[in-house]
C-alpha cells in the first residue's frame, strides 16, 4: 500500500480534492482505487501544518472535515 503519511501535506490536500471532484464527477471507473481515499483522509487529519486549500487556510483535521461534508452533500 502506498505510505501516504510520508507525502506532504499539500499533496495530500491535492490527492483528496481529485478524489473528491471524482466522485462528484462520477468519473471512478474503479471501486478498488476508493479503497485510498481513507488512507488519504487519514494521513491528511495528521498534519498540523496550515494548508492552503480551496477555502483558504485550514489544518488537516480541519480540511478533512471540509472534504467529507462535501462529499456528504452530494446528491
């Protein structure tokens, strides 16, 4: 498996927001690669540098949220 603690935080922020705009999208063609997105939101709410995101500046556990709630909101 991928060792995405290791990457950065701002990788980490874009990792999760293509996997978000996927989803959205419908664009996942593949089930399996969801099988990342925890492992992503996980190693993202660990890091507790500020990131910059979409929504201005947020640290991990903070953007992580903000990423489920939208993807909550998807209909």
């Amino acid at each position: 498996m991928l060792e995405v603690h290791h990457l950065p935080g701002p990788l980490l922020v874009e990792l999760a927001s293509e996997f978000v705009s996927a989803i959205r999208e419908d664009r996942l063609v593949n089930g399996k690669s969801l099988e990342l997105l925890p492992v992503i939101l996980t190693a993202l709410a660990t890091k507790k540098e500020v990131l910059t995101c979409g929504k201005g500046d947020l640290n991990g556990e903070e953007y992580k949220r903000q990423l489920i709630d939208s993807l909550c909101s998807v209909r």
